[in-house]
C-alpha cells in the first residue's frame, strides 16, 4: 500500500488506483433501471444535423417576452443573486398567489389551510412529490401514455407507477382509475393538456376523478404545467382551463413557467396545496434543490401579468393545420391543448413508432416514438411548436410516409 504522502498525480492516473474502481459494484440498480430518455435522445441527435425538420422537442418556438427578460437582468443588477427562502422569494410568491386567486379561487394569501411553494421547475415539483409522499411499497397512478419523468420519478422514489390505460382517447377517467386504486395506493397523478397526447379532460371528467379520490381517500396530483395553452375547445362552460382545484382543495396543483413563458431552461414552477402536504414538500426541497434560482424568481413575478394569449391562437390555428392534414391517413386523439399530437402508426404499415421515426429521420424529420412514452409502441409524437413553414414540410413528409 502506498503511504498517502506519496499519491501524487501521476499514481492517480496510472491506473493503479483505477484497477480497484468496478462501476457494477457502484452503480445502483435504481440508476440502471431508469434508462435514458427518449426525448434527450432525439434532442442530441438534432444537434448533429443539418437544418433538420424538428418537430420533436416540447418548446415553445417564441422567446421568453422582453418584459420578463428585462425583469431577469434588472434582478442580477439590483443584487437577487443569492438564496432566496426554500419556498420562494416574497415577490413571486405574492404573484403567485394572486394568479391562483384570479384563476382558482384559491386565496392563498387568508387561507390558512393553503400554501405554495416555488419549484425548480414543474419536474422539480414532481420530484418532490414522489419523495415526499411515497416511500418502498407505495403505488401511484399515472396515465398511459405518460410523460417520461412519471415513472422515473417513481423508481428513483423506490415506489411503484400503476398505469391507467387510455388508449384510443388518451382519456384518463374515473371509471379507468378506480379498479386500479388499492390500500397502496398515495396518490393518483393528473396531465390535462397532457404531453404527449394534447388531450384536455373536460369539467365533468376531472369533477369525478376529484370526487373519486375524495371517496377513496387517495391523494389527487394535477399537473397543470401546460394550463395556458388550452383551446377554444378544450376550455369549460365559462371559457376557463377546466382544472380540478375548482372543485376542492384537497389536492396538489403544479404549474410552470416553461411552457407558458418559454422559459424552458429558466427552471422555474411552483406547487400549491394544503399547507401540511406543502410545507413536507419545502422541507425536502430544502436538501435536494434548496430553492428556484434567485433571478429567475423574481421574472416569474413578471410573467404572470405578461399575456400570450397571441401565442395560444398561434398554436391553435397549427392543431387545426395537423388535424386537417393527417386525420384522413392516421388516428389521433384531437389535441385540445398544448402543442403535441399522438398519432397511431397505421396497422397496415406493419411498422412500430420506433420504425416509422427511423424513416422520418431518414427524410431529415425529427420526431418522437410513441415508446418513450408508453408502454407499448404503436404510436409517434409530433410537436407542431415550430414555423409554419417547417410544419408544412414535416407533414408533407408524414403524408408521404403514412401513405406508403
């Protein structure tokens, strides 16, 4: 054994310390199993080429807004640099709560029952979720299709996702989730507009999950992080973003800034609750993400008076483009939010999602298979958040595709 005052660099590179280093000894099988996402895949393989078509990536192709740009660089000036509290900076936790007092009713502010907590992100929040309400043993239920990080989060948690099977209307109801709920049961987790589907739940169908989960005594997670960019078709009797915290408080609610502000490498969102189940998700962040990056807080303020109501048009007007375009080849749930369209690979084609994107990008077309977000293959993800020029050029490739 080398006595420790003569380890020097070169000991450390020779490969006499390396020998001693086995990776399968070190590398959990927790960290095995969660496997590589299927989105960042594509998202790399975009870098590599040239000008591709890219309708992959769930980002918003407008800027984040000047006004909350300069709301981000005036905090940096004025010294917003440092921690701000686990639960958020004053400034943005007052906006928050206003926002929630215009579109919930919830009235954070003189409820003593009710709290929010600002996230590093919508995933941050789900991540915090996981940890804090579910321990080995636990069962949460998720819709199928997913987004990647549900079942993720759940084999990092050491829980177990149970999957509510929506196929063919990607509808996640309460008649599909109540066989499934069981004494393990913690909580049953929500995505309307979802990704990857761009399907809306309506006021009825997220009134019966709530009272479903009310009767079971089970918690209820809504992810609302696509809340603003519901259509004219999607939205309730009153024009409104039908969201189960208008029936009862008694339930998570997460929201973003990503999506809505395009602030998608910003990392910034917020949980909001009973003040109990809030408060055990601020005492986790305190030893995970400690808090939201400081400036980016006090621009979220600033968002949440910014109006992109422009934008959801914009992307309502492209769903209209893809629907007109694709239903007379192909199968989908008609997205009513968000920017995504689920789209079964005809069976005549005798090709998987997987396959049928691997001849996509053959045409210079990035897409998602449906298997990155599902537990079966038959479907593949477009976002149609892109110029309309770009989206003509990927449909028509589609069509070419769909009808070969």
């Amino acid at each position: 054994m080398i006595p420790f005052h003569f380890v020097n660099v070169h000991t450390l590179c020779s490969g006499e310390f390396s020998r001693m280093l086995r990776p399968q000894e070190i590398i959990t099988k927790r960290s095995e199993t969660v496997g590589g996402s299927g989105i960042r895949e594509i998202f790399e393989l975009a870098a590599t080429m040239k000008d591709p078509i890219n309708l992959s990536i769930g980002q918003p192709d407008f800027d984040v807004p000047d006004p909350v740009k300069v709301a981000a660089v005036e905090a940096i000036h004025a010294g917003h640099n440092k921690y701000t509290p686990t639960n958020g900076a004053p400034e943005i936790r007052k906006a928050v709560a206003a926002s929630l007092k215009r579109d919930l009713g919830w009235d954070i502010e003189s409820d003593p029952d009710l709290e929010v907590t600002v996230t590093s992100g919508t995933s941050g929040g789900l991540v915090l979720t996981y940890l804090t309400f579910t321990e080995p043993g636990d069962e949460m239920i998720i819709p199928d299709p997913y987004f990647v990080i549900y079942p993720a989060a759940a084999t990092i948690a050491g829980s177990k996702a149970v999957y509510c099977d929506t196929y063919p209307d990607f509808r996640m109801t309460a008649s599909r989730i109540e066989p499934l709920i069981t004494d393990k049961t913690k909580f049953v987790l929500i995505n309307s507009p979802s990704n990857p589907c761009g399907v809306t739940l309506t006021e009825d169908e997220v009134r019966e999950i709530v009272d479903l989960c009310k009767a079971k005594n089970v918690l209820l997670i809504s992810d609302e992080i696509y809340d603003q960019f519901t259509f004219s078709d999607g939205r309730d009797s009153q024009g409104r973003y039908p969201s189960p915290a208008r029936f009862s408080k008694d339930l998570i609610v997460l929201r973003g800034f990503s999506k809505s502000y395009a602030m998608t490498g910003w990392r910034l969102g917020y949980a909001a609750g009973p003040k109990d189940l809030i408060d055990a998700m601020s005492r986790m962040q305190q030893f995970t993400f400690v808090c939201a990056p400081s400036m980016v807080q006090y621009a979220g303020a600033t968002a949440l008076d910014t109006d992109i109501s422009k934008h959801v048009a914009d992307y309502e007007r492209k769903r209209d483009m893809v629907v007109e375009a694709l239903t007379p080849y192909a199968s989908m749930g008609t997205p009513t939010g968000a920017f995504y369209a689920f789209i079964e690979v005809p069976e005549r084609l005798g090709m998987t999602g997987m396959e049928f994107v691997q001849k996509a990008v053959e045409r210079n077309l990035l897409m998602i298979p449906g298997g990155a977000f599902s537990r079966r293959d038959t479907h593949f993800r477009m976002s149609y958040a892109t110029t309309d020029e770009k989206l003509r050029q990927g449909l028509d490739i589609i069509i070419d595709l769909l009808k070969s």
